[in-house]
C-alpha cells in the first residue's frame, strides 16, 4: 500500500474545485493510495465565515487516528486549517493548493488580509501549489507564496468522459429540445465570478443565438429577470449530472468571467471538441489557444463578447471542425491520468526530504 494521504477541502459544494479534488482523490485511490477526503463543512460541520475551534479539535482527532504521511489541502480556508492543525497534529508533508487567482469574495474584498494569511502561515507548509501560472504569479506576487515553494500542477480533466461523440449528437439536442440554431453552452455556479449579465448581454446582440446555462447560485433569480427584459433565448438547466451529453449538444462554449484559476468548463469543453470564447482573465490563456481552440477578450464587455461570438458562430463548417480538433488535441496537455501523475512525483519528492 502507498502512503497514506488526507485531502482537505474547504466543501464540497457544486463547483470547479471542489469537482477537482474528489476526481483526484478517486484516481489516487485507483492508483493505490490510501487516500481520505475530508470537508470542512460537510465533514466537520463547519459554518462559512465562522471559526469555530471545535472543528479543529476535531480535525486534530482524525488525523491523529488516520495519521496520514501527506495533508494536501484544497482552497483558502482548508489550506490556513491545515497549516495550524500542523502544530497539534504534525503530518510529515503538507501541501497548500490555490485554485484561483483571488480565493475571496466580491462581497468581503479581503484579498489583501488573504494574502498576510498565506504569508505568515508558509512556513508551516513544504509546498503551495496553484492551479495556473497566473494563480501562481498574483499570489507571488503579493508575497503570499514563496516562489521556491510554489509549484504549478494544473487541473485534470476525464478525456475519456468528456469527449466529441457525433452518433449522439442529434439524440443529445433532441432531449434538450433543441432544433435548428446556434447553441452556445455556459455553466458553472450563478455567482458574481461568472459575470453571466454580461454574457446575456452579448446573447442579446446576436440572432438567433440559444444559451444553454448550466448550475445553480444566487444569481438564478436576477440572471432570469435580465434574461425575460432582453427577451433572449437562454434556458436555466439548473445542477446537471451529465456534462458530457450537454457539451455535445453544443456548438461553442461562452466564459464570461472575471475571476478564475484555471475553469475546468474549459477543459471539459476542450475535450468534448467545443471551441469557445472566453474573458481573458486568471489562467484562461493556458487552458485555451487563442485563435486556435478559443477567441478570448476582455472581461466585463458585452460588445467584445458579442463580436467575439459573432465571428465564431460565422465560421464555415470547416473552420469550426480545424478549431474542435486543436481545441481536443490541446486538452490533452490536462488528461486526468498525467495530472495524477504530476500529483504523485510531487508526494514522492516530497517525502523523500522528511527526515
């Protein structure tokens, strides 16, 4: 059996991330890693924004049970509870992983105490890992991340799971009632980060244009009101099982985001064979080639987003199927299997510096 791992993450609610960890925790599993997941707040109950010290006694006593060799948290908060459990409960190796190039909320805009956070605390971590160079870069940058302690190891997508399949495509569309016309495809939590207005906005630019929006937040009621007064095509699918049978009811995805790590919506649709338009923000110019597999603009511009769309939706046949092949040939690059791989070189370089 290999060493003994506990992931710690901060939830498990819907979301890019938290999707992540328990991909990887079921991969390092079939690998043979005797891996644990853990959840602040489904596991230990922990209430969002409080701190409550008796999920840490808590913690302290799986760990002291389970007594992992490595703790690889997962997100703001779990990667500060692993670093302080440390003292009470020291694990040989524990590794810090950021998600995203700001790990805050609009609404606390604490990104500055955030930072101090992470750079007090480093010294109780071996390593800190992000999900993009940009992550890794804005985090160096403000000082919350030594750079000789980070390490970029990007997300990991099932290439086998998402990927193009033609002989469903036209069954995939009918379920979804879905005719003629150009569907774009957008999904991830309806949250203040995804900037869905002002992908409605360019929706409403464009004739004829149907939106798929796929997940579940705050915002579903606002986003519906702004959809209904621009009198666009957009249907609300709420949490969705299976992504892979909507991606290939597509024909392109739509990112309008002004806050991300590395959206494994562009991953998964890169594998599907869908090419995209994204906002050029956090780690999207690695996930995309620009020109190639995607047309990335600014955030926040309704009318770049609408050109961008424009321009794609106009492309010939040929010239959508010349940008789902690079777009599938560049996915690749984030096959699950090989970011695993990644994973595990990192536990073993790592372990092997404990004394």
């Amino acid at each position: 059996m290999k060493p003994r791992i506990v992931l710690l993450v901060t939830g498990l609610q819907p979301g890019g991330a938290e999707n992540q960890v328990v991909q990887l925790a079921a991969e390092l599993g079939r690998r043979g890693w005797e891996v644990t997941l853990i959840s602040l707040a489904d596991t230990l109950r922990m209430r969002p924004g409080v701190a409550d010290p008796r999920a840490l006694v808590c913690l302290v006593a799986l760990l002291n049970r389970l007594r992992p060799q490595i703790l690889h948290s997962h997100l703001f908060h779990a990667n500060l509870m692993a670093r302080v459990v440390r003292l009470f409960s020291p694990a040989p190796v524990v590794i810090s992983s950021i998600h995203s190039i700001a790990e805050t909320g609009r609404a606390s805009g604490r990104i500055g105490l955030r930072d101090f956070a992470y750079r007090v605390t480093s010294p109780l971590a071996d390593c800190t890992t992000a999900v993009s160079q940009a992550a890794g870069d804005r985090h160096a940058a403000a000082g919350a991340v030594r750079r000789s302690k980070l390490r970029i190891i990007p997300n990991g997508v099932d290439t086998a799971r998402f990927r193009p399949d033609p002989d469903r495509r036209a069954r995939d569309r009918s379920r979804l009632g879905i005719g003629a016309g150009f569907v774009w495809l957008a999904a991830g939590r309806l949250m203040w980060k995804k900037d869905f207005p002002t992908l409605l906005r360019a929706l409403a630019a464009l004739p004829g244009g149907i939106l798929l929006i796929a997940g579940e937040g705050p915002q579903e009621d606002e986003l519906r009101s702004i959809a209904r007064d621009l009198a666009v095509d957009a249907r609300f699918l709420g949490r969705v099982a299976d992504m892979p049978s909507i991606m290939n009811a597509a024909d392109a995805l739509a990112l309008s985001s002004v806050v991300e790590g590395l959206p494994m919506v562009l991953l998964e649709a890169a594998a599907s064979g869908l090419p995209a338009v994204a906002t050029d923000c956090g780690g999207v110019r690695e996930a995309v080639r620009d020109g190639e597999t995607a047309f990335v603009v600014p955030p926040g511009d309704p009318a770049a987003l609408a050109a961008a769309m424009s321009k794609l939706a106009a492309l010939p046949p040929a010239g959508r199927e010349s940008m789902s092949r690079a777009a599938r040939e560049h996915a690749a690059r984030f096959d699950l299997a090989a970011v695993a791989s990644q994973w595990e070189r990192l536990y073993r370089e790592l372990l092997e510096r404990v004394p």
